[in-house]
C-alpha cells in the first residue's frame, strides 16, 4: 500500500494497525501486462527469454551484451547499459563478476481456490497458533469486513497445524518459512493468495555453483508441494485450493550486508546509512533498504558513485551490487530510475556514466518527481 495522506486513519477505520503498511495485493496478470503497455507507449523495444551470455567491451567499455535467443545467440547495442540483474550478471560476463554470490531462497507460490470464510473462522477459534498481521484482535466479523473491502490478509503461525500433521507423516517436516517452524499464508483477493516458503536448508546457496543451484530448487519445488499438501489436509478453506505457477517465484536474493562491497567507485558504509548518507555532492536517490534493520525511519541518500562499477566503462549498476544493503522492489525500482536517467542522458550527450555530472541526473530525476532529497 503506497503512503499517502491520513493512511493511518484510513488504516484505523478499517481496524489494521500500521504494522499492515508494507503489504499490499497485486495482480500479476495485470503488472505484466501494464509494464508491457508502457513499453509500447514509449516505443521501448523488449526481447524477452533472451539470457545474457556474453559482454561486448572495447578496451574497458561496456558498448553492449550478447543475448541467446531459442535457436542462436545475438547482440544488442547501446552507447550505455543498466545491469539490473540482481547479480551483475552483464559485469560478470566482461569478468568483473560481483564477489558476493551467496543467496538465500525463497518463494511465494501461488495458490487459487481458497475459501476465504472457513479459513477466517479457523483462524479466529485458534488465535494462539495462527496471528494476523495489523489485526490485534481478530474476530469473524472483522476479518470478514476486511476482505470485503478488498484489503489483503498476511496468516502467519500454523504451529500446531504442522505439528499436527508432521506427528501423521513426518513428511511434513518439510513445510514452513525456516527452522522455526511456522508458516504463512497470503490472502489476496477472490480466492487466491500465496503461501511464503523457505528452503532453511539451502540458506547459503551460490550463485556460480549450478549444481548446488538446480538440487536447491529442486528441494524448494518439494516443499512448495509439501506445503500445499498440508494446508490443503489441515487448514479449513483449502480442501479444493490449487497450486499454480511454482517455478517463476523461487527468488535468489544476494544476502543483505551492512559491509562494502568493494564493487563500485563509492562503498557505501553502515555508518552513511545510519546518518542519512554520505557526505558527498553526488548524492542522487533516496532509498529505504530493509525494513527494521536499525536504518533511519526516512531512508537514506545513494551517490551517484555507488552505482559505477570499478574498471568498467559504460555500465550502470542497481540493487545488492551498488549497495548491500539495497532491498525490496520500491527501492530498487528508486535506483532504477537514477540509472536509467544517467544511460539516458550519456547516451544524448555521447558521453560515458562515468563523466556524466551527478548534478544532471539529479536535476531529471527531480524533474520526474523523484525523491532526490
């Protein structure tokens, strides 16, 4: 849900605490499609299944990428080129791979098909194993009147459910977030919400270890489908719920670190963070982080110099590899913007990122309504 004016109140009205702000219901069919609309408005051309394989470097310059496509790889070039992968994958492919390749994994499946009613009496008759996010108090009529106004419910407990169903099969063992034992359930709309899984026994999988990569999906796949199981046997409201597409939502998240990372020509130190950001004059986005991890409440300002890879020329970066404290979508998509203005302007002024005056692109990004200050 987007901050706005009188949210509180608003959340109060429909007796949610703040604790609800950082979630909210998005279709995906739709996000899809209005990303791909937008694209065709600004006449942005996208190549999608198109894996980058290979950099195209003159000297130390990044002039473009070599995709593969079904039948034959291909290049794109470009006067300058944002690398939004998570990992730096177009770095790594002109040998500055970041050095940081441990992830953790995890997804949210989707599932279709719940009963909502049962589910939210069941939820209400067991308030010890099964919390709800933002609701104190939780009682049919409530909860009722939530989804009735479309505002999306974050379960999470189900300890004594899995209990339960680990004491018939220890299959079940299988299920949950982590070793703490509990699990969450998502509810959206209409039928049709998420389960949160993790895989605690591939917490530190590496990127530039395939097989460790393919038998940790693999075991993740398992316990999205032990997991459905469950909640089908013993969660009233699932008896007839479908899982849906499990392979697109295993997410390989870089781990989140208040240390440098030594990739770029600015490391932003925890110290920065802590204080607002660096004292510098290329100061050119705010970003928020991760939520509770002791940053200030109002984010904190990303240089210019944290998203220019060190011996690269013509490369922008984003996310973990600017900063390893970088998370969560609305942030990223904040950097972003910053890099897209900044290839943007070079690429008009036939210039490179790196000679680009900071002060440009935060004089766009103002232009645009960004927050810059």
């Amino acid at each position: 849900m987007l901050e706005c004016e009188g949210y509180d109140k608003a959340l109060a009205a429909l007796g949610m605490s703040a604790a609800w702000k950082s979630h909210a219901w998005l279709d995906r069919s739709a996000f899809r499609h209005v990303l791909g609309s937008l694209c065709q408005e600004t006449e942005v051309t996208v190549l999608l299944e198109s894996p980058i394989t290979g950099a195209m470097l003159e000297g130390d310059r990044i002039t473009g990428v070599i995709a593969q496509g079904s039948y034959w790889p291909f290049a794109v070039a470009g006067l300058a080129v944002v690398d939004t992968t998570p990992y730096a994958a177009v770095a790594a492919a002109a040998g500055r791979p970041f050095p940081y390749p441990e992830v953790y994994l995890g997804t949210h499946p989707h599932v279709s098909g719940v009963k909502i009613e049962p589910l939210i009496r069941f939820v209400c008759e067991h308030p010890d194993d099964v919390k709800v996010t933002g609701v104190d108090r939780p009682d049919v009529a409530r909860l009722s009147a939530l989804v009735g106004r479309g505002v999306p419910l974050l379960f999470g407990g189900f300890t004594a459910v899995r209990q339960r169903a680990i004491k018939d099969d220890p299959a079940y063992e299988e299920t949950g977030r982590s070793d703490r034992g509990d699990s969450v359930f998502y509810y959206d709309q209409e039928g049709r919400g998420t389960y949160w899984v993790r895989a605690a026994r591939w917490g530190n999988c590496r990127l530039d270890d395939p097989l460790q990569m393919s038998q940790a999906i693999l075991g993740l796949r398992r316990r999205q489908w032990v997991t459905h199981q469950m909640f089908r046997r013993y969660v009233p409201g699932f008896e007839h719920a479908h899982l849906e597409d499990v392979h697109p939502h295993i997410a390989r998240a870089l781990h989140i670190s208040t240390d440098p990372g030594g990739f770029t020509d600015y490391d932003v130190t925890w110290a920065d963070i802590q204080r607002g950001g660096p004292e510098r004059d290329d100061l050119v986005t705010r970003v928020m982080g991760h939520p509770n991890k002791g940053q200030p409440a109002n984010g904190w300002l990303l240089p210019y110099a944290a998203m220019l890879p060190k011996g690269l020329e013509g490369l922008l970066m984003t996310g973990k590899p600017a900063c390893r404290f970088i998370h969560y979508h609305g942030t990223v998509g904040a950097v972003g913007q910053a890099a897209g203005v900044a290839a943007a302007l070079a690429a008009l002024g036939k210039t490179t990122p790196r000679q680009l005056p900071a002060a440009a692109v935060r004089d766009e990004l103002r232009r645009q309504g960004a927050v810059v200050d």
